[in-house]
C-alpha cells in the first residue's frame, strides 16, 4: 500500500492533492474567448464577401441592361443616353460614383453596342459595418443592333431564301 506524504494510505484511484491544481479548469473560458471572436469574424468575412459578389452581379447585369437598351435606340445620342438610363435606373443608390461609357462605334443595322459601367461603391455602404474604403466594381456588356429597328413594318415581307429585307 502506497502512502501519501503525510504517512497516510492513500486510497487508490485518487490522484495525489498536488496533481489537481494542474488539471483542465478554465480551458472551456480560454478556448472559448479565443474561438468565439474567431467565429464571428469567419462570419462577416462571408458575409461581406457574398454582398461583394452580388454588387458584382449587380454591375454585370446593369451593363448588359444598358447595352440592351442602347441597341434599341433609334441613333447613336439615344443610344447613349438610354444606357446611361438603364445603368442609373439598375445600379441607384448602390454606387457613390458612376461612369456609363457607350462605344457606338459600331451602330448600325446589324452593329454591336458596346457599353462599359464602373461603379465605385463604399465599403461601409456594401457591409453596413462602418468599414472605411471604397470597391470599384466594372463590367462590360455587348448587344447587337437590331436588323430591323426603324423599318416600317409593311417593307419588312419574305424573300425567297427565307431572308427578310
């Protein structure tokens, strides 16, 4: 039989007095005042990424909008001003600066319409975090001129071949 360090018997199974102050106390607390921040930090990291990607999306279709919208147009003024419509009307409120550039190079019947949109938006807009910093966000878009925008409709009749004028 084993004795303790005062000549008692120890009774086994029991670790010796000294051996408890060593033990596992307070690791839940540490563990979780370092793990708890980590998590929430992990979180708005996602968080703002996924709004990052979608102001990205947002861009991208507010461009494709434009470009749409120019293509319809009856000439190249219209053109670029129905762009710059449809990229304000798409992107309102979430740019603190935006620039809409129209290449009309090509407007004609049949012709591509190409249109740039770059939106500058601020990172604490984005988030709703407060943090400091702006993004710039571009896209570009393309959209062919319609064939037969203003051709009255009765000149428009089938043509042997299948091909209309």
């Amino acid at each position: 039989m084993s004795r303790g360090s005062n000549g008692s018997p120890r009774t086994p199974g029991r670790p010796h007095p000294a051996a408890r102050t060593r033990g596992d106390r307070g690791a839940v607390a540490v563990e979780f005042a370092i793990g708890l921040p980590m998590l929430v930090l992990a979180g708005l990291l996602i968080a703002g990424s996924i709004v990052m990607a979608r102001t990205n999306l947002d861009v991208n279709t507010a461009a494709a909008a434009a470009a749409r919208a120019a293509s319809q147009s009856r000439d190249a003024a219209t053109a670029r001003a129905a762009a710059n419509d449809a990229a304000q009307s798409n992107l309102a409120g979430r740019c603190t600066t935006l620039s809409v550039q129209v290449d009309t190079s090509g407007f004609r019947r049949g012709g591509l319409v190409t249109v740039t949109v770059e939106c500058i938006a601020a990172v604490r807009r984005l988030t709703g975090l407060g943090l400091p910093g702006t993004m710039a966000f571009t896209a570009t878009a393309a959209s062919p001129v319609d064939v037969f925008r203003g051709v009255p409709i009765h000149l428009v009749r089938p043509q042997p071949g299948g091909r209309n004028v």
